[in-house]
C-alpha cells in the first residue's frame, strides 16, 4: 500500500465512521504513525491496545487467535498521535481463515511506521517467537520488543526469561520495554518509547476519535467475545457474528445479530438446554453493547448453520474476512 492509498483510505474511513469532519492541524513538532501490534496467539495484544487507548475496542479471550480483524486503536496526546493496528496472532494455519488471518498480520508489518512485537515474557522466549523475529527482520519496519505480563514472572525464573529475550533482542538490534497490560505497568516508558520511533506527522484522525471501525462492527466482536468466555474450547473458533439490522430510538436501540457455526452440534452448544445458554451470551453481550453506545439495548441472537464457512472463500468474504490490501 501506497502512503497515498493508505492516507485516501484513512480519509475514507472517517468519512464513513462519523460523517464530514474537521481535523485540526498539529502543533509544531507533533508526531504521529501506525503502530502494527504483532505477536503469536494469546501474548495480549488486544488487552494492551485497551489499555492504551482508554476504553474496550478489542475483544479478549483466554481462548488463543481471539482477534480476526486488523483493528485501529488510536491513541491522541498532546504531543502525538499513534495509531495500533491490532492483528491476528501469527500462528500455523490450519483452515482457509487462519491463512487469511495470517497474511492480513504479514501484510500489516509492511504497512506500519513501526512494528510492536508483543512477547508472553512469563515463559522463555520460544520457537514461535523467534519465527516471527525472523519475519518481521525480513521487512525495514523499526521493531520495539514488548515484553508483556511481567505480573505473572515467577522470581525464581524471571532472570533466565529476561535473558532469553535479551538475546533475541540484542541479535537484531532491537529496543526493549517490559509491561503489564493487565495492570498497566510500564505503559508509561512503553508509550514514550513508541512516540520517540515515530516521524513529525499531521493528525489522521480526530483527535478524540479512539478508533475507526463503526459500532456494529464492535457490536459483533463484543457477541463473539461472549462466545468465547462462555463456551471456551466447545465452540472456540467456528463461530462468526453477523449485526443484521441496528435500530434506534431516543429510549433504545434495538440489534438483531446472527451467530454462524459449522455445524448443528455447535448451534445445539450455543443455544444450550432450554435456550439457557443462548440467554446468557446475550445477556452478558448486551451488557457490553449498552457500555458502548452508553444507552439501553434490546438484543435478539439467532443462531445459524453454515458448513465448513472457514474453508470458503465466498463465506469468508460474506462473512466480513478478506485478505486485505
């Protein structure tokens, strides 16, 4: 992607997400790039762009390649504007989702200003992460090594976890940051290192605008988390959501969404004994939903059958999952 396609692009999105807008210009010296957040399957990236950003854009799961989508989280100060490109975790893909899932994440490292490249630092640095060192080292994208959940070292084998990545910073010339994005230690120096990367720039975005994907799309993600926290391993990543009508009203707003499955033992799953687990997930969604929209919500979930959507391309892309540009 071209930085003139990728400005166009930017322009667009805004224009789609809140209507014409005005930007104001940047003081002097401000700066201001994309940040692309990589990292292999449930290291907490999406817990970390939150934290940074403020407020809950990004689904998260104990489940691992919770995240589908390349997400924007953007993060205003007075003296910057960085924008996180949150991605799937790399990982070995095993159906025609996780392959598009994989390239968007390798796509994303080329279009970035810089690459976060997001450890688990309370286990030895692994094989898996040393296959993404080699991959984002392929591209001329300047890398900071995240060491994220510090909280969970143990003090007996925190000094050899530290050293494991020491080296594989210390290999590529990287810069390095430990923090907790659980409890949001170390974000401060994380934050600071991450602007000082970046170029004088303009603002992209409004600078109260936190991300730019629109509400439905959020509202899917905050169903599917449910899924997730809910069923666990049951039905872990055969699901997609899908908003099919959004109406509101000055007392409430009213979302028809429809979980998608693979097969009719997961609907049987999902919609649990006497509707029982169907009720739960939209309870706790619609919970979530009104934070987001911070007003009342009615919310009706069907559930429905679609055989192997993870292998097609055309239910992929039906479903919101393309190989992007």
């Amino acid at each position: 992607m071209t930085v003139e396609t990728q400005v166009n692009s930017i322009e667009n999105d805004i224009y789609a997400f809140s209507g014409a807008v005005t930007i104001p210009q940047a003081p002097p010296d401000f700066r201001s790039g994309f940040i692309g957040i990589i990292g292999r399957p449930n290291v907490g990236k999406s817990t970390l762009m939150n934290q940074l950003v403020g407020q809950k854009i990004a689904i998260t799961s104990p489940v691992a390649q919770t995240t589908r989508n390349r997400l924007r989280g953007i993060l205003t100060t007075p003296t910057a504007q960085l924008i996180f490109v949150d991605t799937p975790g790399i990982h070995k893909p095993h159906h025609q989702l996780g392959e598009v899932l994989v390239k968007n994440a390798k796509i994303a490292i080329e279009s970035v200003d810089v690459v976060l490249f997001v450890v688990d630092a309370s286990v030895n640095c692994g094989s898996g992460d040393k296959y993404i060192a080699d991959l984002v080292t392929r591209s001329q994208t300047p890398v900071v090594l995240g060491l994220n959940k510090i909280d969970e070292q143990a003090a007996s084998s925190r000094d050899a976890i530290d050293a494991s990545y020491t080296q594989l910073a210390e290999e590529y010339n990287w810069q390095t940051v430990k923090f907790s994005a659980k409890n949001s230690d170390g974000l401060p120096q994380l934050q600071d290192l991450l602007i000082s990367q970046l170029a004088p720039g303009p603002y992209y975005y409004p600078p109260d605008l936190v991300t730019d994907q629109p509400e439905r799309f959020i509202m899917g993600e905050l169903i599917r988390e449910q899924i997730l926290l809910l069923t666990r391993e049951e039905v872990p990543h055969s699901v997609a959501v899908a908003i099919d009508k959004v109406e509101e009203t000055p007392a409430i707003t009213r979302v028809l969404a429809t979980i998608n499955v693979e097969r009719d033992s997961q609907k049987g799953i999902l919609i649990g004994k006497g509707g029982i687990m169907l009720k739960s997930i939209g309870s706790a969604a619609r919970e979530q939903i009104q934070k987001l929209i911070a007003g009342k919500v009615y919310l009706e979930l069907f559930v429905k059958v679609q055989p192997k959507w993870r292998q097609s391309r055309t239910r992929l892309a039906e479903l919101g999952y393309r190989v992007e540009e």
